[in-house]
C-alpha cells in the first residue's frame, strides 16, 4: 500500500519508534511537544477498556468482595497503567515513575 506523500512518516519526522500501537489504534508516543493529541487518543483507548474512570479516580477500587467485580476493577487498572506507561517517551516514564513512587498518581 503507497502512503501519500503528505502522510508519509518519513516526511513528517514520524517513525515507527515514536509510535504507540494499541488494538484498536495508534498515536504518537508522549512527548514535550505532543501532550494534548497523546491524551485525547489515550483516553479513548482508555474509555476503550472502561479504565478511563479508573485514571480520574471516578470510579473507586471496589471492596474484595464480590471477588469478580474487583478481579474486573483491578485487570482495567493494571491495563491503564500499562497503557499510559507504555506510551510515554523516555522523559515522561522518569516522571511518571517519580510520581508513582511518592503516591501522587493515586492508585494506579
């Protein structure tokens, strides 16, 4: 398949590397330049999953039991971590490390 030319990734600066590939998409990995294009793609691989709440904190961790519900909450939190974590450049997981590691990112 022949790209055009306007949106070809070597004619923009866009290579496979900088890319974010999820199932139902792709968007640009985060960088200093890109945030609000990577959020608005991400929340909606976010909303995708039902994880987008979970990230606001919307949605609260349920209790242990019913076991399922909060088996349920728990895989879409991990999947959003992962995500976000996943489709950040370099500068941005070192932040988001420094943040999960002093709690300021909540629960995720």
């Amino acid at each position: 398949m022949m790209l055009n030319s306007s949106l070809s990734p070597n004619l923009v600066g866009i290579f496979p590397e900088n890319m974010y590939r999820y199932k139902y998409g792709q968007t640009h990995i985060l960088l200093p330049t890109n945030y609000h294009r990577w959020s608005q793609d991400l929340q909606a691989f976010l909303e995708i999953e039902r994880a987008f709440r979970i990230v606001t904190q919307e949605e609260e961790e349920p209790p242990a039991n019913p076991a399922s519900r909060y088996a349920s909450w728990e895989e879409c939190r991990v999947k959003a971590k992962v995500m976000i974590f996943t489709s950040c450049g370099p500068a941005s997981r070192q932040q988001i490390i420094l943040l999960w590691i002093r709690g300021i990112c909540g629960k995720l």
